[in-house]
C-alpha cells in the first residue's frame, strides 16, 4: 500500500484536462467552488459510493449552485472523457468528469496529495496499456477547491451525504438574491457557450483519517471489464472490497 500524501491547506490548484466539448482547466468554472474527486469508470466500490455521495450532497446543499462536483480520472488508458461522462451522469447529471493525459492527471494529483497506481500479477506497472488486465489503487479522499483555486478542505469519502452536505454548507452559505448577477459557468475554446455560460479554455474533515485515505481495488482488472461505462453498484458500507 502507497501511503497517501499529506495535502497541502492554501495550495494553488492548477490542470489541463478536457471534457467531451474540449479543454477544461482551472479557470473553466468562473466563480465556483469545486469538489473534486479522483478515481475511474471501472471501479467497483469507492467510485460508485464516491458519486452517489456526490448526487445526495447536490441535492441536499442549500446553495448547489456555488460549487461544481468534478470527478478525474486516473485510468487514461481506458477512460475517454465521453465514457466517463456517461458514468459520472449516471448518478447526477451536474458532475463534470474530467480526463486527459497521463502526465496532466499526474501533476492534478501530485498538486492535491492523492496517490495512485497500476499492478499486473502484484506487481508495480509502470505505464499501463490497453487491454492488460491490471488493477488499479487510488487514494479516496475528496477536495474542495476554493474559487481563488487553493486548496481549502479535504474530506474522507466514507464522511457521508448527510456530514458532506453540513460541511459544505457552511463554507457556501445560502443563495445570492435574486437580481444579482449570476455567477459565470463554463467556456470552451473557440468562444463556444453552454447555456449555463461556463468557460472551457482549451477542511481537513477526516471521516475514516488521513492513514486509511488509501483504498487497494486489486479485484478489478481491466482485462475483464465489459468497457460499456455503466457503474458498479455502491457498497453499503462504503468500503473497499
């Protein structure tokens, strides 16, 4: 097991990744908190349970519109933005799935403090490729990136909707007034516009601790996946099978 890195409170968060209409980075989401997770399409149970927490929260928050929930792969080599956006959709439609290169999702994760890799008959690969059945192991936290774009809080996924959604709360407090100005969204390169006007260009809150932020799914490889982008059902329990 790879101990996960202690995240850094204040950092500057920055990346360059893409979504299905075209590049995505920092500056994409004008205004807006972000909650970011890490994982991959395949996944078994941390993911799923991760995204399910992500639908109730958005649910339940008293002021949804002030943060975007962003899910990055860490499974390039299977994961196009497409496939993980008809994953993540699955279980709210507002969830942003990010994926990109090998290199940019590494620099994302390095700036966070989340850790991650590959195995093939129990041992470390180092580049992982198409149809090689290996397994994949991620660090399960998730970040809260302020507008500004530094690192605020962290918070382990078992926290649950109910404790996320309270937490969350408190940093985004209640809706703007009606007659302000909207908060801006998403832009894409070639001044394209979604509807919402986002822009695409191109605490610490322990649940389970620090030391048990990395979860092993050796059981899943990738060789026996059946690659149509439907999700695992959520553990009840929230654990690592």
């Amino acid at each position: 097991m790879i101990a996960p890195k202690q995240p850094v409170m204040g950092r500057r968060i920055t990346f360059d990744l893409e979504d299905e209409k075209g590049k995505v980075t920092q500056d994409s989401f004008r205004d807006k908190y972000l909650l970011l997770a890490v994982g991959y399409s395949s996944c078994p149970d941390i993911c799923p349970t991760t995204l399910f927490e992500y639908g109730e929260v958005m649910k339940a928050l008293k002021n949804p519109d002030a943060i975007v929930p962003v899910f990055v792969t860490i499974d390039p080599v299977n994961d196009d933005a497409k496939r993980l956006n008809s994953y993540v959709h699955f279980f709210d439609e507002r969830i942003v799935g990010l994926a990109g290169s090998a290199q940019n999702i590494r620099a994302l994760a390095d700036q966070l403090g989340a850790t991650y890799g590959y195995r093939l008959d129990g041992k470390k690969l180092d580049k992982p490729e198409k149809g090689v059945p290996y397994s994949v192991y991620h660090s399960a936290l998730i970040y809260l990136i302020s507008p500004d774009r530094r690192l605020v809080d962290v918070y382990d996924y078992q926290l649950g909707p109910e404790a996320l959604t309270q937490a969350l709360d408190e940093v985004l407090g209640e809706p703007a007034k009606a007659g302000g100005d909207a908060a801006g969204g998403m832009k894409h390169d070639g001044n394209m516009k979604d509807e919402g006007g986002m822009k695409h260009d191109g605490s610490m809150k322990h649940g389970g601790g620090m030391q048990d932020g990395m979860k092993h799914e050796g059981d899943m490889k990738h060789g026996d996946a059946s690659g149509d982008g439907k999700p695992a059902p959520a553990a009840a329990s929230g654990e690592a099978a």
